[in-house]
C-alpha cells in the first residue's frame, strides 16, 4: 500500500456518470478521500458506502471530494449510487488499474483490499488506512480528516 508521503499515482478511470474521471480532475475542486472498496451491493461495502454517505455534508464542509474505486462496471455503479443516493463519485476498475497502483490488490491478485487515502490537493497521500473487515475504522478516518480540515490543521 502505498504510504503517506509519497506521490498518489494518476489515473484515468470511467465514472458511473458515464464519463471518464483523472485523479487531476478529482483533486481540482480540493483535497480528495479515496477509496478503494471490494464491490458494490455487498452488505460490508453498501455499509461503508453509506456511512461515507452519511457524513457527506460534513465532508463538503471541510473542503473534501469523496471518490470509490472499485472493480465492477459502469452500470453496476450507477445502480449502486442510484439505490442508496450516494453523492459522491464511484469508479470502474475492472482491469485494476488504479488498484495496483495503490497496491490494495487481494491477496494472490483476488479481490481488493478496503483502502481510503486522503489525497491534498497536490497530490501527495496525508493520510492512509487499511482495514478490510473493520469497516468502522475507515469512517472514523474520514470523519478525523474533516475535522482537522475543519480546524485547518489539515493540509
């Protein structure tokens, strides 16, 4: 996984818009939370989507984009967006891509590892967080980098 630090890696992925979404383009707007999550409807991932979802408003607030990456489809995204009213960006990356990139593959190349990064606007990683079961930990993550953006101690 790539670590705090270091340069997050470009990438060019179709969006459940449709079209296609940079890491450039994401970060334009702010700094952005990025992550990566194992597939769409699954009761773990709808959880954390949700949760994302939940405190979205707060994470507008303090400047921050929200971006999910995951392996399934377009269409797949779009639905899973559309169901549960998530208002923020989902990606496709069937080839994984950008999830090699990050270095969240599964174990032996199956599946993917549940990841968020917190990317500053210069694209250097701030922040990072691994845990694939412990979904809790990664909402507690966002919600400490709005609060630090908030209290402008972040980035």
């Amino acid at each position: 996984m790539i670590k705090p630090g270091e340069h997050a890696p470009e990438f060019v992925l179709a969006n459940d818009q449709g079209g296609e979404s940079s890491l450039a383009e994401l970060l334009r707007n702010g700094p952005l939370i990025l992550y990566f999550y194992p597939a769409d409807f699954t009761p773990g991932c709808t959880r954390e989507a949700c949760s994302i979802r939940d405190i979205h408003e707060d994470l507008a607030a303090a400047g921050l984009q929200v971006a999910g990456i995951s392996p399934q489809d377009v269409a797949s995204h779009a639905r899973f967006r559309e169901r549960f009213e998530l208002p923020f960006t989902l990606l496709s990356d069937p080839d994984k891509v950008a999830i090699k990139l990050y270095d969240v593959d599964g174990p032996f190349g199956v599946g993917v590892r549940r990841a968020t990064f917190l990317v500053n606007q210069d694209g250097i990683i701030e922040d990072s967080i691994l845990a694939d079961i412990r979904i809790d930990r990664h909402k507690d993550f966002i919600v400490k980098a709005a609060a630090l953006r908030a209290t402008g101690a972040g980035g």
